[in-house]
C-alpha cells in the first residue's frame, strides 16, 4: 500500500500512546557480557535430563502420579511440549494478572525471563534484556525441543482469555493459513525454495502502525497486504487518514509463537542485527520491536527479490519515493518464517481497536450475541450473530468439569451464558491472548469482566491439582502430538501455588520455583474478586 503523506501526519493520536510501549536497551559492556554468557550452555543435551524440573517427562511418570494418570513416556512423534515464557523482571498488578489468568486457563506454569536479572540481563540497566534472555532461555533447550512450540507473552500488559489447547490448534490453523498465502504469492517451487520449510511459522500479533514509522524502512512497505480483509474491512475510511481505521498489516513484538527451532535462531538473528546496528544516538535503539521488523523487512524483500527474478512483472508491494531497498548477501539467511496474525486468531492487540473489540456476554441460543455496530456504513445493514467459538466453548467446559466451586452454575452452559468474552467484530474472532498496546486503562476495565474472574481462586486449585496428575492440555492430539506443559509444578507446591519459574538471570544460572504469594500477595485485590478474599 502506497501513502500520499508521511504516516506520521495521519496518526497523531495514536504515537502518543505508541510511545508507551517498554522499549529496550544495549550498551556496548552489554554486548561484552551477551558474548560472554552465550558463548555456554546452562547444560549439555546429556545433562539435560537430571536437570530438575526442567523436562517435565521424568517428573510426571515418577511414581508419586496420581493414581490413573497417563504414562507420557511416548515416542516425541506423540508428545508435544509447550514452553510458555512470561517477559518481565518483577511483580505489579498487571504481571500478576497475566500470571493468574494463565494459571486458571491451564498453561501450566510459564518460566519468566529476565527475572531480577543481573548485568546484561537487568531490564533496569538495559532494556534489550528481553531479548537476551528469552534467547538464553532458548539456547540451553536440547535439539530434542525443536519441535516443541514456545510462546512469549510481554509480561506487563497481557491477559489471557483461552487455553493452550485452543491457542495450539489455532496455530497449526493459521499456519495452513499462512502456508496458502505464500504460495499464492510465490508460487509452489519458489515458496519452499524461498520461505521453506513451510508450516513452521513465528506469529507476531498484528499492529495497526509500522512503529517506529518510517514508511522507507522494508519493515513498513515491503511487508504483504492484510490477506481476506478487503477495503471496506473498517467501513469507508478504511486505510484512509485515521488510524484506527488502517488494516492490521504490522509485527508487533509483544506476543510471539513459533517452533523452538526457529524461534531460536530467530532471536539469535535479532540479538546479531542488535550488535552489528545498534547505535545511542538512534532514537530507537531501545525497542526490540525495531530489530524484529527489520528481520522480517529483510525477509519479505528477499520474497520480493525472487518473485522479480521469476517474472520482472510480478505484482509486489510498493515503497514511498526514497523508499530503501537493501543489498541482500548472496547465500546470507534471511527467512526467519515471521509471519503476522492478522485475523487475531492468536493475539488481539488493542491500539485502533477500541471500536471493535469489547467484551460482552453471549447470551443467545447457540451462546450468540447480537451485533448492531454498521463497521461498513452499508445501508442495507442488517444485524447478525456473533457466536462463541466451540474451541472456546469445550476449553472452558473442560475446565468447568474438574473444578469443585458451586458458584460457577449447574453446568459450563450456565457459566458461559453469564459471562463476558472478548471478541472482535471485524474479524469475528474471540481471542486467547488480549494484549493491550495503548492506552493502559483498558487493562483495569477489562480483567474484572473475564469468565474466570469470581472464580479464580478455585480455578488456580483445580489447574494445579490437572497437571501434578500428570494430564495434558486437551485429550485430543494437535498435529498429531497430545500436548503438555514444557515445565512442571514442583511436587511440594502447595495446592493453591500457581506461581513459575525463575529462569535464572538473578545470576543464578537456573531454573527456580518462585511462589505465588512471594510474587503476588500484596497485589491479590487487584487480581481476586473482592468476595473471594474474604
């Protein structure tokens, strides 16, 4: 898509909150102290099964199991290990609330990076900790995770609606999805030569805004147009001068799931492209956001570049005048499979959706709900159902069917009639994971209307108790693989302790259990309903 103006002219109402997201930063002792602390492993692939706690098999068929559960010592062709990374470097409100919302949605317990980290992993000294740490936490994963899936929410302004089991088999969708649109783009050959292997894809939430804007960057202009949502997507001023009403067609870093494999060498590439750019006086050297864009810029031109060179008429998406088109170093890696969740099948961002995105009850047969709002000013606007997606129905069910708390209704029909989802009428998706670019407020408006949140409490009890019996997310296999928690509660946490596990950037170089209350207690108003607390 071309632009008559700098974009910068046409969104002044959104940089200012733009300019609200955590950005990172590096120094060049930081640099020194990366070489130094990646250039080892926490430990070998030979050690890695008497590492505690950190590959979850060993733990959950040792005899201790409840009575009944399910021996999970499968061939890994059966056995899908989900790794669930929270960002964030010490408690608040709203770290605590993603933390429960987790919890009672059954991903097990998340391993938090950049916790209380120490020197080039301290998120106070250098905001690039993220980065660095999330990839330590990636380098010290064995060859035999790469085909586990990880997701890395930011730690600050995320909540989370729906299960793993749901997020997991929407993203084997959405990469059959993805799949499509590059070969319709490239052609079959070409796709596999090109962007291959395909199906195993990075998804990054999608962005309203290129930020930084910077219209000449690859990262801004050579990226694909928004795919199944046409010109009238936001009604007539669709990608016109307002912001909120643009397409959804930009990375944004807050939200992240992919295979380990790629993942890894992902974040390597952006930890590289850090070190060999980063410069002080660069008004964003501070933002992860920034480095990631410009690999997938790097990406789509190198698409681009091939496309050009089967047919020098192929149509391709275009730059502003000025506009930068890099020299790409023959035999240089430049696919990282990134690739955008445009129709919020994974992650809702909240910057240019406050006219789309509310959360409301359900309440209609079919658990339905009535959608007045004209998106497209046409006149001949009739009003139609919204309704709950089954995935989200059965997730919730099953959580409903192992939870002892009679305040939840006679039956999950009785509770999901009674509650309030997210949803996004122009995508018609209810989402998993909210995360809340912009404006903060939304965050304190929104977590007290979630299904789960009079029930919380009795909800962490219950997923605990799910997977120290040793139970994958779902009993029906995704891709082929029944799916379980990459880490483990530690057998002598107490019932009630949804709390994670410190990656080790205090220093300590480990894995270590940090309990909810240490983490949590003195924010427990503004997470629990206030009859829970007594």
């Amino acid at each position: 898509m071309e632009f008559s103006k700098p974009l910068e002219h046409r969104i002044p109402h959104l940089l200012s909150s733009a300019h609200a997201r955590r950005l990172l930063l590096l120094s060049v002792p930081a640099v020194l102290f990366l070489l130094a602390t990646l250039s080892h492993r926490l430990y070998s692939d030979g050690t890695w099964d008497g590492v505690p706690y950190t590959r979850p098999l060993a733990e959950l068929n040792d005899k201790e199991c409840a009575e009944g559960s399910p021996n999970i010592s499968m061939p890994s062709q059966t056995t899908g290990r989900f790794h669930f990374v929270i960002a964030a470097s010490k408690p608040n409100k709203h770290f605590c609330r993603a933390l429960v919302s987790s919890t009672v949605n059954r991903y097990g317990p998340p391993v938090i990076a950049g916790w209380h980290g120490q020197g080039a992993l301290d998120a106070a000294e250098t905001h690039l900790a993220k980065v660095r740490a999330v990839s330590y936490y990636l380098d010290n994963l064995p060859p035999t995770a790469n085909d586990d899936l990880f997701l890395l929410l930011d730690g600050y302004d995320v909540q989370l609606q729906l299960g793993p089991d749901v997020l997991i088999d929407r993203y084997y969708k959405a990469a059959a999805l993805e799949d499509e649109r590059v070969i319709q783009q490239l052609g079959p050959t070409l796709a596999e030569k090109v962007a291959g292997p395909l199906g195993r894809y990075i998804f990054f939430g999608a962005d309203k805004i290129c930020w930084p804007v910077d219209f000449t960057r690859p990262a801004c202009w050579a990226v694909p147009e928004v795919p199944n949502m046409d010109s009238l997507a936001f009604g007539p001023k669709t990608d016109g001068d307002e912001a909120p009403y643009f397409r959804p067609r930009w990375l944004n870093s807050g939200t992240i799931m992919g295979p380990v494999r790629e993942a890894r060498a992902f974040f390597a590439a952006t930890l590289n492209i850090i070190n060999a750019t980063w410069d002080a006086e660069f008004p964003f050297h501070e933002s992860d956001q920034y480095y990631m864009a410009e690999l997938w810029g790097l990406q789509e031109t190198e698409r681009i570049n091939a496309q050009l060179h089967a047919d020098p008429n192929a149509a391709h998406p275009r730059g502003p005048d000025g506009a930068k088109w890099p020299t790409l170093a023959v035999g240089g890696k430049h696919n990282h499979h990134v690739a955008v969740d445009y129709g919020s099948a994974l992650f809702q961002t909240w910057a240019g959706y406050e006219q789309f995105v509310d959360w409301r009850p359900f309440p209609e047969p079919g658990f339905g709900r009535a959608i007045h709002q004209n998106v497209r000013d046409d006149p001949r606007f009739r009003p139609w159902v919204l309704r709950l997606a089954g995935d989200a129905i059965a997730a919730i069910d099953r959580i409903f069917r192992s939870t002892d708390d009679s305040s939840m209704g006679a039956t999950s029909d009785e509770l999901l009639a009674r509650s309030e989802f997210g949803s996004n009428v122009v995508t018609r998706t209810v989402m998993p994971v909210y995360h809340c670019t912009g404006a903060k407020d939304a965050l304190d408006t929104f977590y007290p209307r979630m299904w789960f949140y009079h029930h919380a409490q009795a909800l962490v009890r219950s997923a605990v108790r799910h997977f120290k019996a040793g139970r994958a997310f779902a009993p029906r296999p995704v891709d082929g693989r029944l799916w379980y928690p990459a880490h483990p509660y530690p057998r002598a946490a107490a019932p009630d302790d949804g709390g994670a596990w410190a990656d080790g950037s205090d220093g300590s170089g480990e894995l270590s259990w940090v309990d909810f209350a240490s983490m949590c207690k003195e924010h427990e108003a503004d997470v629990f309903a206030v009859e829970m607390l007594g």
